[in-house]
C-alpha cells in the first residue's frame, strides 16, 4: 500500500493512477511523501519493513518501540501485535 501512495505521489497530492508500481519501499534517505503514518507488526530486525519504519519515524522511535516490545513480550509478525508510528 505505502508503494502504491508513494507512485501515485506527483509532488502535491495523490492521483487515481492505474499503474504498475517499480518503487522500493521508502528508506530513511528518501523519506516518505504522502505517508503519514503506517500500522505495522513487528518483524525480524533484518527486514525492509524496518526501512520503512525508519523512514516514517526515525530510527530512535523505531528502536524504542522494538525495546519497548521486547520488554514486555510483545508477540511477533503476522499474527502479532501492531504499532502505529506517526510523523
């Protein structure tokens, strides 16, 4: 979904598009344009979706969230727990 936002982005605003997307997640060096926040569940520390993370909300707010769901035994993936990073 943050792919489709982030190709349908033509600098202002979010147009009807019908389009293949060949976007790479946002990073933290590129940053995030119409995004404003991301529900997300926790993954593996190796994963894209970190990067993602990273890009919305900066790594110490990712970083803290991660610590946060470790120390109180958060449950992991698809079937676990979910966290909102806002901008």
């Amino acid at each position: 979904m943050v792919r489709a936002l982030e190709t349908a982005w033509d600098g202002e605003a979010v147009q009807p598009s019908s389009r293949f997307t060949r976007a790479f997640h946002p990073t933290p060096k590129a940053g995030f344009t119409p995004s404003m926040g991301l529900i997300a569940g926790f993954h593996d520390p190796v994963t894209t979706h970190l990067a993602i993370l990273s890009a919305l909300a900066g790594p110490e707010a990712v970083r803290g969230s991660y610590e946060e769901a470790t120390d109180h035994r958060y449950l992991w993936h698809e079937s676990g727990e979910r966290h909102l990073p806002l901008t």
